[in-house]
C-alpha cells in the first residue's frame, strides 16, 4: 500500500502511522487490524489475517490511516464495488484490473444469465460462443432449443471463461444443431440410428452466425 504524508504536520513529537483494516467502515476495536510504520516510509507491505478470507471481489476491507499519538490526521478509503452489489441483472466486472475502484456492475448481455452477480453464462437454449471477445455478443439463441443444455455442476460453470452448456445427448457442433455420428434429425430431435432406416436430412445441417 503506496501512501503520502499530509502536507502540513501537526507540531511536536509525531509518529508513527498507524495503518488499520477491518471489513466495518467503524473499525470497532475487536475487528480490526493494525499496524505502525515510521512516519518517513511512503509504502508498507501488509498481511491480511482473517479467520475466514472472503475474497476482495465478494467483501470490501476497510484501510484507515491515522498519525499517531494526535490522530489528528485520519483517513478512510472509499468502498468498491463487489460481486453482492450487481443483483441479478447485472455481472461484476473486474474489467482485469487489480485496481478495486475500477470494478463495476455491467448490464448482462442478451441471453445470458447472471444470477447473483455472476459473470454471464448461457441460458438454457442458449449457446455460448467461444470465440466472441466481446461479452455482450457471446451468447445466442440455439435453433433446435432443447439441445442447448444448462448444466450447473459442470466444473467451470460460473468461471470467466467457463461454460454452464453442453449440448444434449446426440447433439453437436455450433449451436448443438447437428446430428452426432449414429444419429439422424427427426423433427427437432436427433434420434439414434440402429441402421434399419436413415434420415437423410440428418446428415447436413448449414448454421450460419451473424457476428
């Protein structure tokens, strides 16, 4: 933590700072942690001990820093935005940064699903394109709807770069919209083939996306 010292110092024996954090704005006295830095540092390297870690991007830690023995100088960062503040219209966007202030809620994108703050992933009959940088544009509507399966438990659910979709059962390709190899297209399903009769519409489905 890089900090300045105040531009006009009380008179006296000053020092040191005392550096202080807590998850309460109030810093009452049994939580809190502190520590002293000499008065002529401009940096202090500090551990955050926490019974329970909440990371950053869930809980704001509170910094005050106060000249010791007056306390005559006190500051207090300002709080930042965390996953909790987005609801379920918007995802907390980290936009990559290790600077807290520049966090925000963004307005999650048509298709999408953002409950609780998370980072969007599909919807069911949705279909998340991986090669889209741009969030807003990275989830569509699949054409045969129930192929497009929302899977929770999958593994990188919920992670930036992860997916909650898998295509159903017989399914495959971009939007889950062509047959897999034993299947054919029976309607708006992809039936398996025990090889007494074929569908030869089965066989060739032409997507096209818009970018």
């Amino acid at each position: 933590m890089a900090f300045e010292s105040p531009k006009e110092m009380p008179q006296g024996d000053i020092g040191p700072y005392v550096l202080q954090y807590s998850n309460e704005v109030e810093f009452p006295p049994g939580n809190r942690q502190e520590k002293h830095i000499k008065v002529s540092q401009k940096a202090a390297i500090i551990d955050i001990i926490q019974r329970h870690f909440v990371p950053f991007q869930e809980e704001v830690l509170y910094f005050r820093l106060r000249l010791h023995p007056s306390y005559e100088f006190s500051i207090t960062n300002n709080k930042w935005t965390v996953k909790g503040d987005c609801g379920d219209f918007k995802y907390f966007n980290d936009k990559d940064s290790t600077d807290f202030y520049e966090w925000n809620c963004t307005t999650c994108p048509k298709n999408g699903n953002c409950t609780r703050g998370s980072f969007p992933h599909a919807l069911p009959g949705t279909w998340r394109i991986p090669w889209e940088p741009d969030v807003s544009k990275r989830f569509m509507e699949c054409p045969y709807e129930n192929a497009c399966e929302f899977n929770e438990s999958m593994p990188t659910c919920g992670m930036k770069n992860g997916t909650c979709s898998q295509c159903q059962k017989g399914t495959t390709g971009v939007l889950c919209a062509i047959c897999d190899d034993e299947h054919s297209r029976s309607g708006t399903e992809c039936v398996f083939c025990d090889g007494s009769e074929k569908n030869a519409t089965g066989f060739i489905q032409m997507v096209r996306l818009t970018l």
